[in-house]
C-alpha cells in the first residue's frame, strides 16, 4: 500500500526552498528549438527556476513535537510514506495536525493524464482483498484524526474499484470510528450506480473529486477518458446522493487558463453544489509531463480566494503550494463554521486578502 501525506506547512521563522521540485522548472514559452539538439535536450534548456515565494517552514514547540510522535508511529511500525521517500517539504506541518492522505488499488492508474507523475498500465494487478485491514492498520497505528482516502482510476474493473473503496473506508471505521474520513474518488468512468452503491450509508465528512483543470484544457491535461463534464456530473450526483457531507474539488492553474476562466470555473463548481475548494499551482513532474504556463503571483491567488468565498464555497485555499488535500481536516472544519483555514498559522503557503493585512 502507498501512503501519501497532506501537503500544510506551518509558520515559523525558518524557511527552506521546496527539495522536492528540481530548482529548474519547464516553461512552455521557453526552449525554442535548436538544430542539431534533441527534443529532450531542448526541454531541458528551458528550464526556469521556481519562483522566490516557493517556500515553506519547520514547526517548534508543541506542532514539533506532534510531528515528532507521528513519525515515531510511522517509523516503529515500518509504514513507508511517499512523504519522507520524496523529501515532501510540508510533512512536518501535516504529521503535527494529526492528518495524512493514503492511495489505495494499487500505485498505477488506467489513465494517462499528461500532469500526472503516477505510472499507467492498461491492466493494473487485481486488488489486494489485505488492504482494507492494512489501512486500517496504519491508520489505527499513526494516531491520526482526519484521514484522507485517495484512489488511482481503477477503468479496468466493471465498478471503477467502487466497491474495493468502501471495503476500505468502513474497515477504518470500524476499527477507529473518531477518525474523521474524506474519500478523494476518481471519477468511476460517470457510473452513478457504483457510485450510489459506494456512498451509501458510507461514514464519511466528505467526498471530493478533482475537475484538475479548466473545461477549454480537458483535451490538453487529462486522459481521453476524462472531462470537466464527467468530473461535474458525478460531483452533482454526489450531492444529491449525500447532501449531509460536503463535497469538494480542486483545480491546478499554470496550464494555460486565463484569469476569468477560473473565475467562471468556479462558479459553475458551486452552482452543482460544491462546497469547498482548493486551487494550486501546477508543477510538471519530469521533462516528459506538460510543461508549466505559467507562475500566478500570491496576489491572484489571494484574488481567487476572494471570488470564491464570494461565489458561497463554505471552504476555500488557494496557493502556490496547495494540494487537493491541503489541511483537509482543518477545511473540513471551516465548511461546518471554523475560523478559516488560511487565517490559522497562517504560512503564505494558502493566501487570501482575509490574512494580508497589505502585505499585496
């Protein structure tokens, strides 16, 4: 089993540049060809470095030593995490909020999605039926308070893993019931049966898919097998399935959007009945993903939160270093009344025009 961990850094005094990104980014307005030179070569060439406000923090006091039980946790039982593994610059914030995300049905996906580093295979391995237990297990073990369940497109199945997920989810119920859960779900190929079959009665906070990107960039980002339509459908259905959670998506920018289509995104998302959302910037894997658009400054990102929480989403972070899953126990709290997200030890990391204070 794979486990991946929220991407939250804390505020400190200490800052440190991303480790994780090679300090060389691809931009698309770069690396003009050369004769004689070859494609990757060229790719290459063009690499940018990252911009200065890509920066995150160490905790102290009681958030480092949060931090340093989890690990603890995850060490002794010999959980291996794709945060450590890939030198994930926010872990510390994340294990010290006693929230992590977990991948489940195996660590290749169906689809090939161009700004996706996760591998791609036509026929994945069958489902390890262990896994419910094995979640449950790590989870129990990381003393944890807000899981994140996160899937790979399972196409290859009739239900799209549909039923593999809520094995999953009610094994970590069962065995830690004050454990609050968030499925983050692939789209099950638009198959509302399995996902009425899954969501039924399925004791979790919220249910989120990602539409990725804007609807004009489908073509461009994501599998063949995909679209905002299909991503905007099940959402809507989710809703209406389960009006008691909360539903919420997220979209990365620097693919090549405008300004107003994120805006009209958006308020398309909320009029289906979204609750929450995160934007965050797109950073390309390798040289062979899509490479970067562009890098929208803080103040756009800050101007994005105010139109969202505008537009009515109950829960809003916008950055350059958030991820779909960005504080997710915290954002959860925000969309049932809680101080939101981005005002609570603040970082920069989620900006908004509510924590500035002029700094813009």
């Amino acid at each position: 089993m794979r486990i991946v961990f929220v991407i939250t850094p804390l505020e400190v005094t200490m800052t440190t540049r991303l480790p994780t990104i090679d300090s060389d980014i691809l931009s698309i307005n770069e690396g003009r060809e050369k004769r004689g030179e070859s494609a990757l070569k060229r790719r290459k060439a063009g690499r940018k470095r990252l911009p200065e406000w890509f920066k995150t923090s160490l905790p102290t006091g009681e958030a480092q030593s949060n931090f340093n039980k989890t690990r603890t946790n995850v060490h002794e039982h010999g959980l291996h995490t794709v945060c450590e593994e890939a030198r994930c610059p926010n872990v510390h914030d994340c294990w010290a909020r006693g929230t992590a995300t977990f991948m489940i049905a195996g660590e290749v996906c169906t689809r090939g999605c161009r700004f996706c580093a996760v591998g791609t295979i036509k026929t994945p391995s069958m489902l390890d039926p262990n896994e419910p237990k094995e979640l449950a297990d790590a989870i129990e073990h990381m003393q944890i308070s807000h899981a994140v369940i996160t899937v790979v497109n399972r196409d290859d199945l009739p239900d799209g893993g549909a039923n593999h997920y809520r094995k999953c989810l009610l094994a970590v119920n069962e065995r830690t019931p004050d454990v609050g859960l968030e499925l983050l779900c692939s789209d099950l190929e638009g198959n509302t049966v399995a996902l009425a079959e899954l969501l039924q009665d399925l004791p979790i906070r919220v249910f989120a898919h990602n539409v990725e990107c804007v609807p004009r960039l489908d073509s461009v980002v994501r599998d063949p097998r995909a679209s905002f339509e299909q991503s905007l459908h099940i959402l809507k259905e989710a809703k209406r399935l389960r009006p008691d959670i909360r539903i919420k998506t997220s979209i990365m920018v620097g693919l090549g959007e405008t300004d107003g289509e994120v805006l009209e995104a958006m308020k398309i998302l909320r009029k289906a009945g979204v609750d929450m959302i995160t934007l965050g910037q797109y950073l390309q894997p390798s040289d062979r993903h899509l490479p970067i658009d562009r890098f929208p400054e803080p103040k756009q990102f800050a101007d994005w939160d105010k139109q969202a929480r505008e537009i009515g989403f109950k829960a809003v972070a916008s950055g350059p270093l958030v991820r779909s899953s960005y504080r997710a126990g915290l954002l959860y709290e925000e969309a049932e009344g809680a101080e939101p997200v981005v005002t609570r030890e603040s970082t920069g990391s989620a900006v908004s025009h509510l924590n500035l204070m002029g700094k813009l």
